[in-house]
C-alpha cells in the first residue's frame, strides 16, 4: 500500500510541474534574476526565455510574450526605457502593416 501511495504522489508531482511549465513563461534576465509570466494558453512555446541573450527587437515580434507583459519584467529589470519598448512596438507595429499591405 506504501509504495502505491508513493507512486500515486510522484506522478501527482510530475503533473503538476509539467502543468507549471505549460502554464507559465519563465523570464531568465541575469543568472540571479529570474521573473514569472503567466501565458494565455497552455503551451510549453516560449518556457524559458532569456532576455539578455535575445534581440529586443525577436522578444517584442513575439505576440505570446507581450500579452503575457513581458514589457513590465523589461523596464522593472532596467533592460530599457518605457520609451524605447512603445518605439519598438511602433515600428513592429508599422513593419507588420506594410507586410499585410503588400501581401494583399
């Protein structure tokens, strides 16, 4: 009965990791710094991210981490200015209009 207990709970235990990692993402910005996103959807995409090893630019083309706010783990780290992310997000903004725009 002991060691069916045991499984029981080692399996409850892995489920409840894996759930965790579907459910979060999880912000590296230094060895020492490290910040939770909760995601819109179930997904293991984008678990771990590093935002020091990684383009401004590829973190904020990246819809699922931006609707997660990872603009907020970006400034409260010091990564950068509040300005340069709305800059950012213009000019995807305005990159992602022209694609759609000669696409058409």
């Amino acid at each position: 009965m002991g060691k069916r207990l045991k499984s029981y709970v080692l399996i409850a235990l892995v489920m409840g990791a894996f759930y965790f990692l579907l459910s979060h993402h999880i912000i590296f910005s230094s060895v020492r710094d490290v910040d939770l996103l909760k995601k819109n959807e179930l997904t293991l995409k984008d678990t771990f991210v590093s935002v020091r090893s990684t383009p401004l630019e590829e973190i904020l083309e990246n819809d699922a981490l931006v609707d997660a706010g990872i603009e907020d783990v970006l400034v409260k780290r010091g990564i950068v200015s509040e300005e340069e992310i709305n800059r950012q997000l213009e000019r995807i903004k305005a990159k992602r209009t022209k694609e759609e725009e000669s696409s058409e």
